[in-house]
C-alpha cells in the first residue's frame, strides 16, 4: 500500500470516528430535550403572561407548553443570562 493511501485510510479512521461520536452526542442531546418536553405543560398559553398579547399559533405549535410571546421570551433569557 502506498504512503498515499496509508494517509487517507487513517484520515478515513478518524472521520469514521468523528461521525460516530457526533452521532453518540446528538442521540444523547435528544433523548435529553425529550424528556424535557415530555415533562413539560402540553398545552401552550394563548396570551403571552408579561405583555397579554397574543401567542402566534406558529409559536405555540413550535414551542409546546410557551407561555410568553417570542418578545417577551427573548427578553427574559436575556434577564436570565445576567
């Protein structure tokens, strides 16, 4: 076997095992978010609770269990992460 190919089978190895560890982390990030949604309220507000206004449905349908309007949500992770 050539120096060439010796080099690419051992870059072949180490994307093989990059993409198996990938696959490990993401099938473990969402086994995570499951459980989180699973242990989540079902059923999201209609009226966002800091500004009364109304939740899209979009947003309701994307974000089971929402209870703030995507204004109002991001402004409070941003008093969250202070």
């Amino acid at each position: 076997m050539s120096r060439g190919m010796t080099l690419m089978t051992k870059y072949a190895d180490i994307i093989d095992s990059a993409t198996e560890l990938a696959d490990q982390l993401l099938a473990q990030h969402l086994a995570a978010h499951r459980a989180r949604v699973a242990n989540c309220s079902p059923v999201s507000l209609a009226v966002c609770i800091d500004c009364g206004e109304p939740i899209p449905e979009a947003r309701r349908l994307a974000a089971v269990g929402c209870e703030r309007c995507i204004e109002c949500q991001e402004l409070a992770d941003k008093v969250a992460r202070r």
